[in-house]
C-alpha cells in the first residue's frame, strides 16, 4: 500500500512538472556527456600510448652539410664515423636496450619524406641532400631511450638523438588540455543542472503542500513525504545520464568506429565496449547528484 502510494505521488509529480522534469534531463545529458567525452579521451589517450609508445623509434641524425651540431665540426658524417657508430650499436652495452635497428640513407629518407607530404607543396622544395641520414632504433624498453641518447650524441657524426615519443606527447598534452576543457564545461554544467534539481523539487513540492500538509497532520514520516520529492529528481538524472552514455557508445561506434578507423587505419581507436565501461559511472553520478540536492532542498528550505 506505501508503495503503490509513493508511486503514485512520483507519477504525480512528474506530470504536473513535465516542462521542469524535461529541463532536468535535457541539462544532466548535456553535463554528463562532457563528463563522460572527458572520460573517453583519457582512454583514448592510454590506448594510443600503448599501441604507439611500442612502435616509435629512437632516430640518431648523422651529420650532413650544413649541420651545426657540436659532433658535426668536421663536416658531414664519414664512413669510418658511420662504421663506427653501427658498431656501438652492436655493442653488448647498447645491444641489451635495443630490440632492432636499420640505417635509413638520404634517399630513403627523402622517399618516406614524399610519401608522408605527398599532397603539400613542400616536396618540390626538398632535395635528397637536405635530408639527413639516421639509425632508426626500436627499443626494448622506450622508457631506456636517456641511455641511448647519452651514449650517442657526443659521438662524432651524430647531429641529435631523438625520441619519436617527444612528439607523441605533445599530441597526448593537446587531448589532456581538452579533456580538462570539459571537465570544466561539465563541472559548470553539473552546477547548473543541481540548482534546476532544486528548483524543480521545491515548485513540485509547493504544488502539493496541501498533501504534504495532510500527510504530516496523519503522523506520516519525513521518509515517507520526502521520498517523492527525491525519486523525481533521481528518476529525471538518471534518464539524462542514460542519453548521455547512449551518446558516447553512439560517438564510439559510428564516429570512432565507422569514420576515423577507415580514415587512420594505423591509429588504435577505443571501441564502443569501452565506453560501456563509463555509463555505470555516469549513472551513479547522476543519480547521486539529483538525490543529494533533492534532500539538501526538501531538509533546508521546505521543512518537510
């Protein structure tokens, strides 16, 4: 009997407050969605640091004309430096750090320079003896790249070590400064959709003081009078965060999935099962929100 009344006290209340109600939702799924693209950025960003951070190499530039590099006052790499150099390599010192490697000449590098900025007009204002040649290292264990970097770029003929993984975390820094863009834009959200939680318990609420009123004249309890109020706002949340990881699969899924794999088929994409793993969060977090409100407000300003 407490039950089919309670229910019926929601549904009630979620009709004479449709327009509210809907606010609510329309509010939640938007703050929720910046929680939740926050969220899949970040696993974006670890599932595209553990697919390339074991595909980049160290490159070790040699001297060519024109370089200005300390090991390069002797002008442009020579033989002798270039045997030397593979020797190191092959060192038991070196080798134990390093999985592979292959020298790259200038006309290597300038064939793989022609194929990565095919469609730009710098290409024709590149020649071969612009580009210098490189060891291109694959490491064991990118986190040794320091040693490698020590052990060769005092060495003559070498211009500068460098780690693929420098530029990869400027791209990674980008995707953080963008996920914390939305948090930001979420947290701002999450404040508004609050005050609209408030605001919509204390008019359903007011609407029904006289059952309220009643309701205490009889001996009914806080629980009892208040919970109403609260499984309305709940009820409205959890709809928004249910649009909003709707959303985020529908993102992952045809976006990531559908779009970009095609376009960047090297690149690792998370797939929409991971962004499952978001909408218990953001169900929790939504629900949370509107029934903590809901009773700060029924506690503090209606008395009930």
């Amino acid at each position: 009997m407490r039950l089919a009344f309670i229910l019926g006290e929601i549904g009630s209340g979620l009709r004479r407050n449709v327009s509210m109600v809907v606010s609510v939702i329309l509010v939640t799924f938007v703050s929720l969605t910046f929680v939740g693209a926050a969220g899949m950025l970040q696993l974006q960003i670890n599932q595209m640091k553990g697919y390339w951070y074991d595909k980049v190499q160290v490159a070790i530039f040699l001297c060519s004309d024109g370089s200005t590099a300390a090991g390069c006052a002797t002008g442009p790499v020579t033989p002798e430096q270039q045997d030397n150099l593979q020797t190191l390599l092959k060192s038991p010192s070196v080798a134990q750090y390093v999985n592979d490697f292959q020298f790259e000449s200038k006309e290597e590098a300038y064939k793989h320079f022609k194929d990565q900025f095919s469609n730009s007009p710098i290409v024709d204002s590149v020649t071969p003896d612009q580009l210098p040649a490189s060891f291109r290292i694959n490491m064991k264990d990118p986190e040794k790249y320091q040693i490698i970097s020590e052990t060769f770029s005092s060495q003559p003929g070498v211009e500068t070590v460098i780690d693929q993984r420098q530029l990869l975390e400027r791209l990674f820094s980008a995707m953080n400064a963008a996920s914390l863009v939305a948090v930001s834009i979420a947290g701002v959200m999450i404040v508004c959709a609050i005050l609209l939680i408030a605001t919509t318990i204390r008019l359903s609420a007011f609407s029904r003081r006289r059952e309220t009123g009643i309701m205490r004249l009889v001996g009914a309890s806080k629980m009892v009078i208040q919970l109403p109020f609260i499984l309305e706002g709940v009820i409205a949340a959890v709809i928004g965060a249910a649009l909003a990881s709707g959303t985020l699969w529908a993102v992952a899924h045809f976006f990531l999935g559908e779009y970009l794999s095609k376009q960047y088929p090297d690149t690792a994409f998370i797939s929409p099962g991971q962004t499952l793993i978001l909408a218990p969060a953001l169900l929790i977090l939504g629900g949370s929100l509107a029934g903590i409100s809901s009773l700060l407000t029924l506690r503090r300003y209606l008395k009930v």
